[in-house]
C-alpha cells in the first residue's frame, strides 16, 4: 500500500475495518442475508475494501432510513443510498452507479391514466418510511398526501389507499400477482444510488470513492455485479463525464 493509500485507508476506516452499511430492503441493491448478504452493493464495498488492502464488515439492515442513521450516527463508515438534499446534509455522495425507477401501482378501476394524475387533492399514496421516494414526494407534492409504512405496499393495503409508490422491480413483481392492480406509467422519479461516506472525510476520500466508482461503471464492473446478483445490467448509471 502506498502512502497515499494507508492515508485514505485511515480517513475512510478509522478502525481498520470498513464497515458498510448495506439495505437488504432493496432487492435490487442488495439480496442474501445479515450473515451472507450480496448483491452489487456488497461486491462495490469489498472492491473498495480490496483498493485499500482493508478487512470489510458489512452492517445489514431492511429499510435505507435505518443505513443511512448508521451512516450519520457514525456506526458505518460507507453506505450505499440514494443521492437526495436531505440526505447531503450528513452524507458525502460519490458519482451514482445505478439508476433505478420510482413508480406507481393503482387499482385496475381507479381514475389515474398516468403517474401525472396522481398529485390531487385527497389522494392518499402509500410509501416506504425513508425511502428515496418518501423523501422526494413529501417534498415535490403539491395536492396528494403521502401515508408511511414499513413497506409502501403494505400500507396501501391495510390502509385502502389509493396509490403506492416503490422501486420499479418489486413493485412490477406486486402487480403481477395482483390482478386488480396495475402500474402508472411514466416513472415518476429517476432514483441516483450512490456510494456515499460522511461529510467529515477529507475531500481526497470521497474523490477517491467518485473516481473509482466512474472506473468501475465504465469497466463494466457494476453491469456485471448487477447480472450476477439476477439484476438487469442495463440499470448501470451512465458513466459521469
């Protein structure tokens, strides 16, 4: 390890071990178990860990509010979340390296024709607690509410909602074995994952974590990690320029 390297080794794993803060609530980022987890996240942390010839200790949890309150009460020192305002004011993001898709689901008979008809006044949206897109549509609202669960989905259900919100993936997964449901088309959110490490790096630290996440999205790395974990490689971010 050369110098430059130990000094970044210690900035980022002030203990000697990274410890990565991985959402298993995200099918996905990431799949397995707390004991076994995998996935493109957990494969991103040990490349790092690996860069930086450092042991890696990965901290599982099922929702990203619970990663990213590791991440910001200092009990992780890298996390894997969406790139979001408020989530900046604690967390230092890295380039993204996947984009997912922020959807709708509604009953089949609703009066919804798309993902723009869903901001009206009384409209109740059934979203995951801290989720990227809890975050994003309690902001950008103007008319509909949004109503909070462990998951989106559960929510809407057990609440008789009208909408729920989630990631494309699961939510189609939902829809297909739910006749009187069908998804709301276009996306309503393009949702940036990203790397990310506390505001109290150095700046080198979290240049090093955009650089080598750019290397590994144009290398062909994340696309391959998405493939291997069962995920479509076409959700790689575009390379940052």
């Amino acid at each position: 390890m050369t110098p430059t390297d130990a000094e970044l080794a210690h900035d980022l794993a002030p203990t000697g071990v990274l410890r990565a803060s991985i959402n298993l609530g995200n099918p996905v980022l990431a799949q397995g178990t707390p004991d076994e987890p995998s996935g493109v996240t957990v494969e991103l942390a040990r490349e790092v860990a690996a860069r930086l010839a450092l042991p890696v200790q990965f901290i599982c949890f099922d929702a990203a509010r619970k990663s990213y309150a590791a991440m910001a009460e200092g009990h992780a020192d890298l996390c894997f979340l969406a790139v979001d305002p408020d989530r900046e004011k604690d967390v230092a993001f890295s380039t993204p390296y996947v984009h997912i898709e922020g959807v709708y689901a509604a009953p089949v008979n609703s009066v919804f024709v798309s993902a723009d008809d869903v901001d009206r006044d009384g409209v109740r949206i059934g979203v995951k607690k801290g989720s990227a897109y809890d975050l994003y549509l309690s902001r950008t609202l103007r008319h509909a509410t949004v109503v909070r669960g462990d998951e989106g989905v559960d929510v809407f259900h057990a609440e008789g909602l009208d909408v729920a919100a989630g990631i494309r993936q699961p939510l189609t997964a939902h829809v297909s074995q739910r006749t009187e449901l069908r998804l709301l088309e276009p996306a309503f959110m393009t949702i940036r994952q990203a790397m990310g490490t506390t505001r109290g790096r150095r700046p080198k630290t979290v240049r090093f974590l955009s650089e080598l996440v750019t290397e590994l999205v144009t290398s062909g790395f994340v696309a391959e990690a998405l493939r291997h974990s069962g995920q479509d490689p076409a959700l790689t971010a575009p390379a940052a320029v």
